[in-house]
C-alpha cells in the first residue's frame, strides 16, 4: 500500500531553512546533500510509516499521535491519519528540541 505524503507549510518552512543555513554557513553541495537525504527520508513514510516512533518529548507530556524517523541529526515529526501521512515539522536534533515540540504541538 502507498500512502500520500503531505507536507505541512512549517515541515517545508524547516526544510528550506535547513538548505539556507547550510549553503550560508557550509556549502551548497552539503546542503544540496542534506536536502536529497530529508526528501528521501519524506518519501520513504509512502511504503512504511509505521517504522517510526513517538518521540520522547512527547511521550513525557502524554501526545501520542505523532512519530518521528530521523536522516541525522535531523527528526522528521509526522502523524498517519488514514491512508496520509503528514509531515509537520523537520527539527535539527542539536537545538533545544524540547522547547520546539512544545511550542508547535501544544498549539495544535
């Protein structure tokens, strides 16, 4: 079964602000790199988005609807509903990500 993968305005937010930082602050190949890896990561939830799992920051705080896969350091955040699979956000593992979850999905 394929499932349709949505990606959220943020999720693409994250990800173009991902690719500017690592052109700004890297290269454009590295960030070129990371893009193709992120996308790749995205399209893989199509065959199999049960592979992940709740991410702890929001087990701690009982949201259990969410999974995350991971293209290091970055956590792709996601939910299935259905036969979709939407993408909400892409988080750099190396910030505050506990602040981050709580900031975006208390006020979902």
């Amino acid at each position: 079964m394929k499932y349709k993968v949505i990606a959220t305005e943020g999720a693409v937010k994250d990800i173009n602000d991902i690719w500017t930082y690592i052109v700004l602050n890297d290269s454009l190949e590295n960030a070129d790199y990371v893009l193709a890896g992120l996308e790749n990561s995205v399209k893989s939830l199509e065959q199999s988005p049960h592979k992940g799992h709740i991410p702890l920051e929001l087990e701690r705080i009982s949201v259990l609807n969410y999974l995350e896969i991971h293209f290091k350091p970055y956590r792709i955040i996601y939910s299935i509903e259905g036969m979709s699979v939407h993408v909400f956000c892409v988080i750099d593992g190396r910030r505050n990500v506990q602040s981050i979850m709580n900031r975006r999905f208390l006020r979902w």
